[in-house]
C-alpha cells in the first residue's frame, strides 16, 4: 500500500513537473512577445440576423466555400462553375491570391482552429515567400513562379499575421513578421513608396482636345495606410512612436474637399518634403470609391471618420441605389460600373459605425447574387454573372462570410 502511494505521488510530481516545462516553454518561446492588439467594435448577433432575412447565411457559406474554393489549405482565388452547355466545364482558377489566405487565416484565428492555422501559415510561408522577407502575390497550382508583390498585398497579410502570432505563433513567426515590416515600412515608420499609376487629362499644341493620359510615379496609396495596424505595431514597438499620428494626420489630408465625402488615391512626397496627393487613378478627373471606401474603414475602425463624410456617402449610395466605380470631380456625381466586389467593404463600414440602416440596404444589394438553387453546390454563395456563367470570387465570399459572422476582427 505504502509502495503503492510512493508510486502514485511520483506520477504527480512528474505530472507537475512536465506542466510547469510546457507552461515555460509556452511562455519563453512561443509567446514571449505575445502582442497587446486593440480592435474595433463590430456590433453583435443582430446584424447576423439582418443578413439571415436576405438569404446571406455564414454557416452555409462556409460549407460551400470549403468545398468549391478551398483545395488543401489555401483558398482559390475564383471558380466558374459549369454551364449548362455539354462543353461547359468548371473553371477552377488554380491561383492563389495572399490576400484570400489572409481572410482564411483570420476566419481559423477568429474560430479558434489552431491546427488549420498552423498549417496555413507553414503552406504560405513555402510558397508564397520571398528571400528578401516579402511575400508574392500570389501562387499557382501549376508552378508558375512570379515573386511579384505591392503594399497592399502586403499590409493586408502583415495584419493577419500580427494576428497569428499572438494567438499561436513562435519565434520564427516573429522573426518572420519583423522582417516584413522592414519591407513596407521605413525607419521613421511610413509605408515605403512604390511605382503607382494615374490618369490626368492633357492636350498638346497641336490637339488642343483634352484627352487621357497615363503617367507612372512612385507614392503610396493612401487606402494602404492602415491606421489600426499602425497603432498597434506602435504600441508594441514595432513601429517608432508617433507613426500613428504621422499616418492619420496624411489620411485626414487626403480628403478631397469638406463637401466630397471621398478621398485622394494616393501621395508622394516632393523634393522639398511636402506631401502632394495624387486624387484620381484609372480614369481622370474621378475618385475611385473603391479605394476611397477603403480609407474610410481605415479611418472608422480608429473612431477617426468624419460623421459628415460618412453620412453623404450613405446618402450617395441610397439615392444612387448602386454602388458606382467613381465620383466627378467636375460634375459632383457618381458613375462608371458597379463595383460588385465593394459592397463587402460597405457592410463592414456599416458595422464600423454600427449602422444597421445602411448594413441591412446593403444586405438587400447583394441579396439576387445569392446563389438559391437548391440543386445547386454552391447555394448561398455570392455569384458574378459573367456572360450566363456564375463565378465564385474567393475575396468577396471570405470577406462577406467573416463580416456577417462578426469574426472580421478577431
């Protein structure tokens, strides 16, 4: 009996001791810089309730997106489904887009799956990684080797795997992490140049005709200067201080006039050091909505946007009754295509600013591209009509599952 005590009290102090060298390790090693991140507020379960009344159901999404997008860890960036006709065979892209393995990096963090996590970051950091500590735009199923990338590819993977880290990542996560931010940021803390395009008009002596005109210069794009990454690498010394302030004080610049709710496409900096902002990208004399909804998100989700800006915006958009591709400088409208892919931007300004109006006519926008055959595989996913064919766009079901789900930020 005795014998039989002494046994049992070794097993526990061994027990004890095994715990206490994993907590240690757990805590030295693997989340010894664990990050101090500060989110915004997205509202609650009622705005899931919203979307449920126009068939947009997360839950459903998710099953479909897994199974018509998803092919190992990654996501694909797009799938056309087949078409009716006998030749009509599904188009799986076979392209993988960073941006779309940052939504399904989020959405594993956000749910808690840390294995799925675990092996996406190591399928991203064998693929899609570069020597010099970037990270390509995008992979291919067929091998295609292309280390291109920008700074939006960029920041939108940093913050996902900022994200990662604290939840799960190690010391080669961080080291990984650190190297990126020397990539896109300088050593004051801004977000480094790259080479932009914009459209101006222009007219030559011999054609006084005004017509567009492409021109490249080196700048950045303001929809890329995420405010609340900023702060947060700020705060946990990643960045020097004042970056935060430095990068507000050029986005609140960038707003084109006190009455457009829209903002510039980008700035560079001049010889003398001043900021110049650049307004219009692909077409001359109009703002992009789409890169301006981009700030506004940036500037919402640190309580930075303007109440008037915000307000003629929704007001644009409900009396537009679509979201159009620019806004006129020169006749104060909207026009252009719609931009169907934006509308997930919308939703989740509109939970930014907990705005249920502006989510649930937003909702009602995107509701006749739900998918509602119930012999269809991809039911409830969120459909682009191209020439009576439907594609799948990765990016855009993600990003509508994670918002209606409340998982966005995470």
């Amino acid at each position: 009996m005795k014998k039989r005590a002494i046994v049992i009290i070794g097993v526990a102090a061994a027990a004890a001791v095994l715990l206490a060298l994993y907590l240690i390790y757990i805590n030295v090693f693997v989340n010894k810089h664990r990050f101090d991140l500060t989110h915004a507020k997205t509202g609650g379960s009622e705005y899931r309730n919203i979307a449920a009344e126009y068939s947009i159901m997360p839950s459903y999404m998710w099953r479909r997106i897994a199974n018509i997008l998803q092919e190992d860890e990654f996501i694909m960036s797009d799938h056309l489904l087949e078409g009716r006709l006998a030749y009509q065979d599904a188009e799986p892209s076979g392209k993988y887009l960073l941006t779309d393995q940052s939504l399904l990096l989020l959405k594993h963090i956000a749910a808690g799956e840390r294995s799925d996590a675990v092996k996406l970051v190591k399928r991203i950091n064998r693929d899609m990684h570069n020597d010099d500590g970037s990270y390509r735009h995008a992979s291919y199923k067929d091998g295609t080797a292309d280390p291109s990338y920008s700074n939006t590819d960029e920041i939108i993977f940093l913050e996902a795997y900022v994200e990662y880290y604290s939840a799960y990542g190690g010391s080669d996560d961080l080291e990984n992490i650190k190297r990126l931010i020397g990539v896109v940021f300088d050593e004051k803390g801004a977000l480094k140049p790259e080479k932009l395009h914009s459209t101006t008009y222009a007219s030559t002596e011999e054609n006084l005709e005004q017509k567009e005109s492409t021109f490249d210069f080196t700048g950045v794009k303001i929809s890329d200067i995420d405010l609340e990454l900023i702060s947060n690498l700020e705060k946990n010394k990643l960045l020097p201080e004042g970056s935060y302030d430095n990068a507000l004080k050029i986005v609140q610049g960038a707003q084109v006039s006190a009455d457009t709710p829209y903002y510039a496409y980008a700035y560079s900096v001049s010889d003398t050091g001043e900021i110049v902002y650049i307004y219009s990208g692909g077409s001359a004399g109009a703002i992009s909505v789409a890169e301006s909804l981009k700030t506004m998100i940036n500037l919402a989700q640190t309580g930075q946007l303007p109440d008037a800006v915000y307000y003629q915006f929704k007001s644009n958009l409900i009396n537009d009754g679509i979201l159009y591709e620019y806004y006129y400088l020169t006749t104060g409208v909207s026009g252009g295509k719609e931009i169907q892919g934006a509308y997930s931007d919308t939703l989740l300004l509109a939970r930014y600013k907990e705005d249920k109006d502006l989510y649930r006519t937003v909702c009602a926008m995107i509701s006749p591209r739900v998918a509602t055959n119930k012999q269809s595989k991809a039911i409830y996913l969120i459909f682009r009509d191209e020439n009576n064919r439907f594609r799948f766009y990765g990016e855009e079901n993600l990003k509508i599952y994670l918002i209606i789900s409340g998982m966005f930020s995470v």
